[in-house]
C-alpha cells in the first residue's frame, strides 16, 4: 500500500495548469487498490458550497475520482482555505455515481491516523498555523452555520464565483510574496514553530500539511515535518511506500 499526498494546486479554471498538474499527479501515482490519496487543501483555487455546476466544470477531476475509486483508492479531501464547505457536493458526486461514500472522506480539520506503524497527522495546515489573528477571525466568520447556508442554499454558483474569483485576486495581490518566492525562511521558521508547538499538543511522529506554500522536510525531537509545498512552483508530492520510505516525486 502506499500513500500519495499533494496540496496547493490553486486550480482557477478547467485546462489550466493546476489541472495538468492535478492529472499528471493521479497518472504518476497510479495508485491501486488499497492505496490512498491525499489531497491536502487548496486544491482548488475557488471551490465553496454545494453548487452542482462544480461537476460539470471539473469533470475531469471527478471523473478521476470515479476512476480511482472504482479501482479502489480511497481518497482524503481535506478542505482548504479556497475549496471548503464541500461535503454535501462529495456526497452528490458519491449519489450521482454510486461511489461509496467511504472511498472519499471529507476532512474540515486534522486527521490523526497510523501509516506503516508511525503516528501521522494530516491536515490543510492552516489549524496549526500561529499568529495569524485575522486569518483566524476569517475562519470564524466563513465557518459559521449562516455562512455555511447562504454558500449551500442562497448564494447562486455565479454570483459566488464573481465575487470569489474577485477576493481570491485580491488576496493574491496582497499576498504576492507567499506566491513568487520560493523558501521564505520567514514563513518556514513561522510554520516550524507552529509544529513545534502542536506537536507538544499533540505528538506524533509526523506532521504533514501544506498552506504555507513553502516546501519543508524538518526534524524536530524525532517527529518529522513535512510541508508539501506549493505545487505550482515546486512540482512535486509526496509519497509513503509500504516501508515507511518517503520520498518527494516530481510533477511534468
Ligand atoms: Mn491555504
């Protein structure tokens, strides 16, 4: 069994190339039955609600999907700053195609298992992320139930693709270091430090995430940090072979 991890792909649009790199991840695992994917937040650049127009738009994402589970690979979405309340369009996915609901597991915080006998955490990274009030403050305000109703039921798909597709610009702009520069030790010592911290939290023997689009492979007291990084600049996953080997893979 081997398990493949991959996150930050920021896809924006169908045929881009977060998509390319998205398909070329799924053809180079060429995962099996009983392997597992993990896809580990922001794998889209704006994916928010239950709108079924999603399906349609990212038919080759879901019709992968179908694909891997019907060989079965089982498949862990971890929600994301950018691609979030989500569960119910997975389950009309699931419904529409007959796909057990148990072959693809939505996460909106960590997931705390076991891999070849070591204690794994797994999460977008943005619950262990320290000092960043008003990134928490957002978190509170886009998670709350309402807001959660008014992205299912009320906002329509276009309306919150216009004004999503307008934020996420935005943010980027603002954010214009954390998407050229490539290392900035500044984020990487701030994202240590968050695991540091978590992991006298809560132990484990290795933390994998990615959100702060800085790739990093970092031990600390024997637990070991993984950032996966972000995608579209660094190429690559990650993989777990059945021994508990772990290697970074590179994308086309
Ligand atoms: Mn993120």
């Amino acid at each position: 069994m081997s398990f493949y991890f991959i996150s930050d792909i920021h896809v924006k649009e169908p045929n881009d190339f977060g998509c390319l790199l998205l398909k070329d991840f799924f053809a180079k695992t060429n995962a099996k039955e009983g392997d597992e994917i993990f896809l580990v937040g922001d794998i889209f650049d704006l994916m928010i609600g239950d709108h079924v127009e999603y399906l349609s738009l990212y038919s080759d994402f879901f019709n992968q999907l179908k694909e891997s589970t019907s060989k079965g690979v089982k498949i862990h979405f971890f929600e994301g700053n950018h691609d979030f309340h989500l569960r119910k369009l997975f389950k009309r996915f699931c419904k529409l195609n007959n796909v057990s609901e148990d072959l693809i597991r939505i996460y909106q915080g960590p997931l705390f298992t076991e891999i070849s006998g070591k204690k794994i955490h797994v999460s977008h990274g943005d619950d262990i992320e320290i000092d960043n009030p008003s990134y928490k403050a957002y978190k509170r305000v886009v998670n709350n139930p309402f807001m959660k109703f008014v992205a299912n039921y009320i906002m329509p798909f276009s309306l919150l693709n216009f004004i999503g597709t307008r934020a996420s610009n935005k943010s980027r702009n603002r954010n214009q270091k954390k998407y050229e520069i490539r290392d900035d030790k500044n984020v990487m010592e701030k994202f240590r430090e968050s695991f540091r911290r978590e992991i006298k939290r809560k132990p484990v023997d290795i933390l994998i995430c990615g959100h702060s689009h800085v790739k990093d492979d970092y031990t600390f007291e024997e637990a070991r940090y993984l950032n996966v990084g972000y995608a579209r600049l660094e190429k690559s996953f990650l993989k777990i072979s059945d021994d508990g080997q772990i290697d970074f893979v590179n994308l086309a």
